[in-house]
C-alpha cells in the first residue's frame, strides 16, 4: 500500500453532482484523502498541477477545459477517471487499461471497481499510461466528434440535476443564458445554450422551427396555418400545446 493515504480530486461544473460523488468517494475509500473538488476544468488543472494528486475523478463536458482537454494536459503521477453523462454506447472507445470511467449517475458497485483498480495501480507505483490515442477516439464517440448524437441531458429542476431521456423531450426554449426544457414532467433548466445544443441532437429527430425553440418531432401532432399566414405546431401533450413556426422553417412542415 502507498505509504501516504491517496489523495483525490473530483472536477464537475454541476456542485450537486460533485457533492454526490464525493460522498460516496467518502463512502466508499475512507481511507482516501478529498481534495476541495473544481468547479471547472481550469481550476482542476490548476488544482493537479499545484497538489498533484493520485487520482482525479473528471466530469467531460466542463467549462474552460472538458475533462477530455484537460486529461490530455495531466503529467506525473495522477491517474485519469473519466465520469461521464453518457451512455456506454457512447463510451465504447475508452481503452479500459489505459482508463477508466464512470457513467452518471454512478452507482456504488461501478465506483467501488474504479477505486479498485486505482488503489491496485497506486499501491504498485504504477505510472499513468500515455492516453493520447485513447483521447482521439474518445472524443471521436462523443456527440460534437465523428460519432452520435447526444442521448440525455442534466437539467436543473428547483435544486435537484435530473438526467432527461432525449426521447421525453417535447421541445427546447432558450431562455435569457440558459435553455429550458419541456418534458410531459415540467420544465427544467440547462445552462448549454441552444445553438451548441443544436449541433448535438440528431437531425432526424429534432429540428429548429423558430431562432428560440428545437422540438422533438414524435411529439408533432398537426400544424396549422393562421389568417396571416403563420405555422403552429400542435404538440402530443395532453395540453394542446403550439409552438409558432418562424417562416425560415415554415418549409419544413408543409406537408403536414
């Protein structure tokens, strides 16, 4: 065994999801040594940099660095555990010997194999492997790259961070710095503004009908045309929900 406990860093730009892994890090490694978790990926670079710590638990869609951005700058001796909100279709590029992941939201059986694995390579003085190539492929899976479309978004509903289903989304609403989303459940807030958010849904389901809304198409019941020439969209909501069409995508639904 290290003859020093092993210290540990958790990045996460959402504090709710921080504070949740660290209780069970807490948990589930009592023996392991918390450092004061980032809030993005520069103050975690910063953090590895200035402390060097054996292992840091890094969230991949942060702001200033992404986990992968800043995965890709850690030297020395701390080893790499990615957490991620995607699913393992969408992982299936990580190389499990040179890193590990975790999908959120994690669950005790998964976390207690990574401290596992790193309390094994910390005890044997085991070096981080080069990890470059891993990282290409990586990013080449995640929605942006080469590879799918996002499947699920965290969403801030009061003080809760729900994960959301793409397939339960009605529609998408910028809201001031932020994009609301509206399921059959409510409302809920993410922060991705909706023109990066755009580029990450599948064209074949979601399309832009207006410069503030994307909606699920499944959820499109009928359109109907005003007096004055304007589109809505009838939503499959119970409610009876339109949306206004603006004429840049009018085009889109008029056969419907």
């Amino acid at each position: 065994m290290s003859a020093q406990p092993p210290r540990v860093l958790v990045a996460d730009d959402e504090p709710a999801l921080a504070a949740y892994l660290l209780g069970r890090l807490a948990a589930l490694w009592p023996e392991a040594t918390l450092l004061p978790p980032a809030r993005n990926g520069l103050e975690a670079l910063a953090t590895i940099r200035g402390e060097e710590p054996d292992c840091a638990f890094l969230d991949i869609r942060m702001p200033g660095l992404t986990g992968l951005e800043l995965a890709a700058q850690v030297e020395g001796a701390t080893h790499v555990v990615f957490v991620t909100a995607y699913d393992q279709y969408a992982v299936e590029a990580f190389d499990r010997d040179a890193v590990d992941y975790l999908v959120k939201p994690v669950d005790d059986e998964r976390l207690a194999r990574a401290i596992a694995r790193l309390t094994a390579k910390i005890a044997s003085r085991e070096a981080p492997p080069g990890i470059a190539q891993v990282l290409a492929r990586i990013a080449a899976t995640l929605p942006g790259g080469t590879g799918g479309y996002l499947r699920w978004v965290r969403a801030l509903k009061g003080e809760e961070v729900h994960q959301i289903p793409l397939d339960e989304v009605l529609y998408f609403q910028a809201q001031d710095k932020y994009t609301c989303v509206v399921t059959h459940e409510g409302e809920s807030l993410i922060r991705t503004a909706l023109t990066e958010l755009g580029r990450q849904l599948d064209p074949a389901v979601f399309a832009q009908v207006h410069r503030s809304t994307v909606v699920n198409l499944n959820f499109v019941a009928a359109t109907r045309r005003d007096l004055g020439g304007r589109v809505f969209l009838r939503l499959k909501d119970g409610k009876r929900t339109e949306l206004p069409v603006s004429r840049a995508y009018a085009h889109l639904f008029r056969q419907m």
